[in-house]
C-alpha cells in the first residue's frame, strides 16, 4: 500500500516498461531498422530509472558487519564509474549514428566499417574511459556540434563524478 502511495511503485513501473517495443509497434516500425527506429531507441535509456534503488542498497550494506568499509566503498565507487562511462559511452555512439558515421561529423567516422557490433561498444567506451580518466589520447576526438556539446557535458559531469568518488 505505501508503495504505490510513496511513487516508488511508478518509477518501477517506468523503468521495467518497454516503451521502445510499444513505439515500434505503433509506428509498425518492428523489424525495421531505419532512421526512425535508431531514434526511438533513445527510449532504451528510460530504463535507468531502475537505478534509484542502489543508494539505497549501499546504504544499508554501510551498517553490515560482513562486509568492510572500504571494500564496499570501492564496490561502490567502481559500479558508479562503470555504469556513467557505459551510459555515456552509448549516448557518443548514439550520436555518431545520428549522423550516419559520416567522417566529417562524427567522432567514430568511417572507422565504424567492418566493425562488430561488441567492437563498436568496446570503442565507444574506450573513448569513454579515455575521456573520464582525462587521458585524452586523441585518437578519437567530437566532430560535430552535437558531439562536441555532449563531450564538454560529460567532462563537467565528470569532475562532479570523480569529486565524489
């Protein structure tokens, strides 16, 4: 009863929803694989919302006598920095499919081709750690103005991450 009352009960209701396959079944987009169908998969990341419940998590873990301090601290701390790096690993792949991997406006350009999809993943969040860690090797750099907003987005969120972390 205090579940559905608190609005714990909606944010669940949110996140385990699949929007995504409703979208593609009303616009009878299923199966296809177009460039309105690469647009609603954006709705894939409503999923996040699943994640409200770790903090919790970790802060009742904090009074347990099994598990040290600084272990669960670093548990912690690491599956906030991976989970931030995949959603914005995926959020620069995102883009760069927005813009048809075209080499002039994207950071991927025509490096994509013959590429797997795991291969894809593993670049994207490759230039995601590189990013996050402020290495900046430069080998993979924003092209366009949506990349290059989103890069700098992710860079000052970043000092917010690593600040707490």
């Amino acid at each position: 009863r205090n579940y559905v009352r608190n609005g714990m009960f909606w944010i669940d209701l949110i996140g385990v929803f699949p929007f995504y396959i409703v979208a593609l079944e009303i616009t009878g987009q299923m199966g296809q694989s177009n460039e309105l169908t690469h647009k609603l998969a954006f709705l894939r990341l409503i999923k996040v919302v699943r994640l409200h419940r770790v903090p919790a998590f970790f802060s009742i873990l904090k009074y347990s006598s099994k598990i040290s301090l600084m272990t669960l601290t670093l548990v912690r701390d690491l599956s906030a920095v991976l989970v931030w790096t995949h959603i914005w690993s995926c959020v620069m792949f995102y883009i760069a499919r927005e813009s048809a991997f075209d080499e002039d406006n994207s950071w991927l350009g025509s490096q994509v081709e013959g590429m797997s999809p795991f291969e894809r993943y593993v670049t994207s969040f490759y230039w995601s750690v590189v990013t996050f860690t402020t290495v900046g090797y430069g080998d993979f750099s924003p092209s366009s103005s949506a990349e290059m907003i989103a890069g700098s987005i992710y860079m000052i969120f970043n000092v917010v991450i690593m600040a707490w972390v």
